[in-house]
C-alpha cells in the first residue's frame, strides 16, 4: 500500500468517524430535547391549562351533565411551533377523533396557553348534545 493511499483511508476513516460521532450527538440532542417537552406537558401547570381549555368548551366537563367525560394527552402529538412553544393534542373521552389541540409556551418562566383547535367532530357533539 502506498504513503498516500494509507493516508486517504485515514482521512476517510476520520470523516467517518466525525459523521457518525455527529449523528449520535443529533440523536441524544433530539432525546433530551423530547424528554424536556414531556416535563412540560406532564407538569401540574400543563394540565390547569388543557382542562382549563376543556371547560370553556363544556363547562359541565367531568360531570354527569357534561359531554367530556375525560382526557388523555397524546404524547405522540407533542411537537415544537414554529412560533415558539408546543402543540399538543388531547383525546377526549378515548376517541382520536373527538381533540382538541392547545399551544402552549413559557412566558417569563410561566406556562400559558393563548389558543385552541377543536376538532369539528367535538364541535358538533357539544352543540348538538349539550345544545349550545
């Protein structure tokens, strides 16, 4: 093997190593970057403001009178805004297709919340059920 070709396998083996280094990094920088969001939805914080949204839809929710009867956080839906802080999405009463989607952000170290999507199929259960 000659001088030369010794040391563009080294050097190939270097770049190799730095790429693969690099993508490990991404991927750990990408975990704890996922782990930090999961603190925030799971927060005592977080869910006075999804079950504060839940109320101004269905005021009567969690009540024999109210169309919620419960939530549960689709984890799988967490995801970064482009304009800051995360979506994330509630199931109601176990059916994907009853949600309603809360942004949510730190403001000054407080979390908040200032928007909602509700799904036209909850929508429609509230004002055709709970006749509003």
């Amino acid at each position: 093997m000659t001088k030369r070709l010794k040391i563009w396998l080294v050097l190939l083996l270097v770049g190799a190593g730095i790429t693969a280094g690099g993508a490990g990094y991404m991927k750990y920088q990408e975990h704890k970057e996922r782990e930090a969001m999961l603190e925030i939805v799971k927060s005592e914080e977080a869910k006075e403001i999804f079950e504060n949204w839940i109320y101004k839809e269905d005021p009567n929710a969690f009540t024999d009178e109210g169309i919620i009867r419960n939530y549960q956080i689709d984890y799988d839906s967490i995801e970064k805004s482009p304009m800051g802080g995360l979506f994330v999405t509630l199931i109601i009463n176990n059916k994907p297709e009853l949600d309603i989607t809360c942004t949510i952000n730190k403001n000054k170290g407080k979390l908040e919340s200032n928007s909602s999507t509700v799904s036209p199929e909850l929508t429609k259960l509230i004002e055709v059920e709970g006749g509003q």
